[in-house]
C-alpha cells in the first residue's frame, strides 16, 4: 500500500508531466492589426465591399487576402476585421467571411492564387450600424484547421442584394502598405466582381487592416524530453525507497 507522502509525491511528478507536453499555444497566424495606424479618413478608405441587383443582374465584389502556413498546423480561433458602414441597412450591407485553400503561383496570373476549395465559414459578430470604424471579431462557425505548408485566402463579401441600391461597408486598409505577419507568410491580395472567389483574377498591393490568430499544441523541446526523463527517474526512486521502508 502506498504511503500518503508516496501518493502525493506521484500527483506532483504527474502534474509536472502534464505541464511539460499538454500545453498549448496560441498565435497570430497572420496579420497586420499590431501595426495599425489610421483609417484613412474611414469613409471610402479600403476595399468596398458592394453587392447590387439592377435590373436582374446581380454583382458581388469582394476582396480577399492570402497566405501559405509555415511548417506547423494551427487551429483557428478568430478572424478580426477593421470595418465600418456596416449594418446601415440591417440585415443587408453585412459581410459573409469565409476561408478557402489556395492555388500556387502568382496572384493575377490566370488561375495563380485564386480560390480552390471552402475550408470553413465565420460567424458575424454583433455589427454596430453607422460610419464609425471598429474591430469586429469572427469566429469560425465549426473548427478550422491550417494544414502546414498549405496556401490559404480569407474571402470577405456581401451576398445580400437591394433592388436598384447599392449597399456597401468598407473593409478599411488607411494606406494599404502595411504589410502582415505571423507565423505565417507569403501574403497577397486578390480581388474580384463575381459571387465566386474562384474566378477572382484581379491581383491587389493594399492590405486591409486583419488578425487571424489560433493555437496549436506545443511540441515539447529537447530539454523537455530530459526534463521528464528526470522526473521518471525520480519517481522510480521514490517507489523503491516506499518499498524498502515497508519491508525494514
């Protein structure tokens, strides 16, 4: 039979296991809001997101954002947009935010960077009516996973038509030269007149003002293999001393 200050010797080295490979980590995948500067005087400033329905014929424009994953997966946890204009129209002028892998190549060159397959779709926040600029924040409506080495673009539209009105929100960028980073790299811009990303061929040199961030499960260092090497050691230890002083 263990004795108590045996068992609680276990729970502790137990403990210190859990901490040593359960951790996890989280990131911005990609992005440029940490060098946010100014909306550029908000109304207009950025990518209008517009969709019209004039005499049957309806036309989506949408702007898109890409990047290629470095050598580690992530799972998504958010996705922050600078918006403004938006819900002016309740129910109307709204974006719909999505993720897409990406084809290779350079953007603007035929199907070079153009959307492939749907990876996931993103719930709208609560959307402030008026020209007021805020962060909203996305969250993926089911779990999104960035595969590693893998190319993806972040679609922002509008699939809500007014008859013969123009409704639209800005996608805000102040002077579109700030560039994103992350654990993530390579990014471009891509934008098109379509309801369909995949025929999007228009290549862009602004970003707009995003974040996607998302965690990933920490892959212990190599001195965190000796560490819990250390620790089985001295649990070892601790069971043959428990055993002696019970058979002295």
């Amino acid at each position: 039979m263990q004795t108590p200050r045996l068992t609680s010797s276990l729970l502790i080295l137990a403990a210190l296991c859990t901490l040593c490979v359960g951790s996890v980590r989280a990131d911005i995948i990609f992005g440029n809001l940490a060098g946010y500067t100014n909306d550029g005087g908000q109304s207009g400033a950025g990518s209008q997101i517009n969709a019209v329905n004039s005499g049957g014929s309806n036309m989506v424009t949408g702007k898109g954002i890409g990047f290629t994953m470095g050598l580690t997966s992530y799972s998504v946890t958010s996705l922050t947009l600078r918006l403004n204009n938006v819900n002016d129209n309740p129910g109307v002028d709204v974006p719909t935010v999505s993720i897409y892998t990406a084809n290779a190549g350079t953007a603007g060159s035929g199907s070079a960077g153009q959307a492939n397959t749907l990876v996931g779709t993103f719930t709208n926040p609560t959307l402030n009516a008026g020209t007021t600029a805020a962060n909203y924040t996305f969250t993926p409506a089911a779990s999104i996973t960035l595969n590693a080495s893998t190319r993806y673009l972040i679609i922002v539209r509008q699939l809500n038509f007014v008859t013969d009105t123009v409704q639209e929100f800005n996608w805000l960028n102040g002077n579109g030269t700030v560039a994103p980073t992350g654990v993530a790299g390579s990014g471009y811009a891509v934008f098109g007149g379509t309801s369909n990303p995949a025929s999007w061929t228009s290549s862009s040199s602004q970003f707009n003002w995003f974040q996607i961030d998302g965690t990933v499960s920490a892959v212990p260092e190599p001195s965190t293999y000796a560490a819990l090497a250390g620790i089985a050691s001295l649990g070892l230890v601790l069971i043959r001393r428990s055993r002696r002083q019970r058979l002295s």
